[in-house]
C-alpha cells in the first residue's frame, strides 16, 4: 500500500475542524460544556484550528469511571477524554484517517464500523450455516485476553507510519496514542478504530495464509469455520503464535466445536443452521426491561429508546413468539417512536434558538 502524504492541512480546514466539533456533540448538546462550545461554534473552530496549525495540543487528563459491563458483570474501566479539545480533535483527525484505515480492511471486521456492526455480522453467519454446511462443520471461538489495555504503543505507532508518511499527522497520533499509561484507552473515540487498525494484518493472515473458508471478527472475539478439526487446531496454533508477536495472548476459554451439536454463542445471538435466537441473558435482561417499563405506566425518553433498541436485536432474530408474547402486549412501538421523535424536535428547536441568542450577543 503507498503511504499518504498532505492529510494534515486537510485536518486542519476549516469546514473539517467545525464538522469535527458538529459530530462530537451528538447526543451531548444538553451537557453545559458541550452547550457552550456548541453555541458559539465559529469562535471554538477559529481556536481548536490554530492549536492544530502551531501544533500546541497536549492531551488532558482522562476521567477514569468504572463499570460492571453487561450481565455478567465484567469490570472495565473507562477513560472519559475532555469534550473540548480532546473529543473534537480526535474527530478532526479520524475523519480524515478513516478511509485509509478503511482501504485495507477485511470486510467481515464488523465493531465500530459504518454499516457493518453486529446485524452484518449476524447475516453473514446465518448465510453460510445454510449455504454451506460442508465448510461449516466446525467452529473456532477465539478471544484476546485484555485486548485494549495489551495493544503495543510502538507496534501501533509503526502500523501507522506504514500507511502515512507525513510527520504533522504521525506527531498527532503519537499524542493520542501515549494519552495512556498503556494500551489504548477505552473510552475514546480513536480508540475503537486503532483497535480495529491493530488486528487488520491479523484479518489477512488468517484468510490469505491460513485460507479459512470463513472468519468473522466482532473486535477482539473471533470465528473461524472449517470442514476439518485438525485444520482449526492448527489455525488456532498460528494465530497464538502470530498474536504473540503482536504482544497480545488469547484468552484460555477457547472454543473448538461440531456446529450440529450446539448453537454458536456470539455478538447478542446463538446461531443454529436455519434460525437465530436472542442469548438468554439478553432475554431476560429485555423482558426485565419491559416489565419495569409498563409499572411505571408512562413512558419517557431513555425507555422509548431503550425499547426501540432492543426492538432492533429482536426483529433481526427468529423471536416472533418473545415479540408477541412479551413486548407487543405491554408496550406500544407506535408511542415509543412517537416520544423520540418529539424528544428530538424539541432538543434541535432548543438548540437553535441557543445559537441565535449567542450570536445577537
């Protein structure tokens, strides 16, 4: 691949840094730090541009949050990056860096990818568990242990002068990149996509050398399908041993299994051949959910949301009898998508009149 030069002037345009300022603060125009920059949006641009022409950006300290992630409880900590300039410079940057990230991209690399994500990756699995079962007798279930945090800084930081030869744009992903004491922090907005651009060389091993009939990768959890068993020990071999010197190590609950004798537990679902079912936590997390909801008797913003999320894993899975057993009954779509709709006429009338009022001062 030809590395790419003249991407930092294109950082640094005008129209760049105020969309990068724009895409920051969507879903945070209520939080007064957000508010204040939003609304006076032409003053902030003119400033976060010359902190990027004369190079003066240093990264502020993280707030670090802990959280007990999904049912079961997983702690992660997560490194909260200031909204200005930190959030809005990682924007500038990444808009312009994405599409390289994106020309050597394997194209069933799914998290935190534009019209990828867990429904792309689920139609793909349920395609060629139908398809071809030959090729799909066996399973490999991988995962990387303590993925973010184990990502090599220098590793990351060749991976990069590899694709880009100009020094502006490396000195500013070097910035970001030693924002932390080690890996890359959970939390930024960089962070998934250097994620992603850290396993891309992995991607093309496993299908290239390896030549996996199938391979799905969802971040750091991984799928390989083979019609041979001794085939998948082997791959799973080679990819420790390749991992390795990437310095990352897999996790030791590896899976190795007969498609036909159990479902494959991955991304939200478990896939059989010919029908996909919700797991059962994230049942019982979404009928709880609802429950709680239709106590209450009226419905607001965050549970109209949260239900038309959950409506989103449902519809894309064989769970017709959950839908009309447990949701339909009890909550109204119809009411939920009415209270986000006005929600949002209400949030962009608010924040119209905001900027107005700022500008006559």
């Amino acid at each position: 691949m030809k590395r790419r030069t003249n991407i930092y002037k294109l950082i640094v345009e005008t129209d760049n840094v105020k969309r990068a300022i724009l895409n920051a603060s969507k879903g945070k125009k209520n939080r007064k730090a957000v508010k204040d920059i939003y609304n006076n949006i032409d003053y902030y641009t003119e400033e976060l541009q010359s902190i990027l022409k004369k190079q003066l950006y240093v990264a502020s300290p993280y707030i670090e949050m802990h959280i007990l992630d999904g049912t079961r409880k997983k702690e992660r900590i997560i490194y909260k990056p200031k909204f200005y300039p930190d959030q809005c410079i990682h924007w500038a940057l990444m808009q312009q860096i994405e599409p390289l990230i994106m020309r050597g991209m394997y194209e069933f690399c799914c998290a935190s990818v534009k019209n990828r994500g867990i429904h792309h990756a689920s139609r793909h699995i349920k395609k060629i568990l139908v398809r071809d079962r030959k090729n799909t007798k066996y399973c490999l279930k991988l995962d990387v242990k303590k993925f973010y945090p184990s990502i090599d800084k220098e590793i990351l930081k060749r991976k990069f002068m590899r694709i880009i030869k100009e020094r502006e744009t490396l000195n500013l992903i070097d910035i970001i990149i030693d924002s932390s004491d080690s890996g890359v922090p959970i939390g930024n907005f960089t962070s998934q996509w250097f994620a992603n651009f850290y396993l891309q060389n992995l991607d093309h091993y496993i299908k290239q050398e390896l030549k996996a009939p199938y391979y799905i990768r969802y971040m750091d959890d991984m799928l390989v399908f083979h019609r041979n068993k001794k085939e998948l020990h082997k791959i799973k071999d080679k990819i420790e041993e390749y991992l390795k010197k990437e310095h990352l190590k897999l996790k030791e609950n590896w899976t190795l299994f007969k498609v036909d004798s159990r479902p494959i537990d991955f991304i939200g679902y478990r896939f059989y051949r010919g029908h996909t079912t919700l797991r059962k936590s994230n049942f019982l997390r979404i009928k709880r959910r609802i429950k709680k909801i239709y106590k209450k008797g009226k419905i607001n913003y965050t549970d109209a949301s949260c239900i038309l999320s959950y409506y989103g894993w449902i519809k894309h899975c064989d769970s017709n009898k959950f839908n009309e057993k447990y949701l339909k009954p009890y909550i109204s779509l119809k009411k939920c998508k009415g209270v986000v709709r006005n929600e949002t006429k209400n949030i962009q009338r608010y924040s119209t009149r905001k900027r107005v009022r700022y500008r006559r001062h």
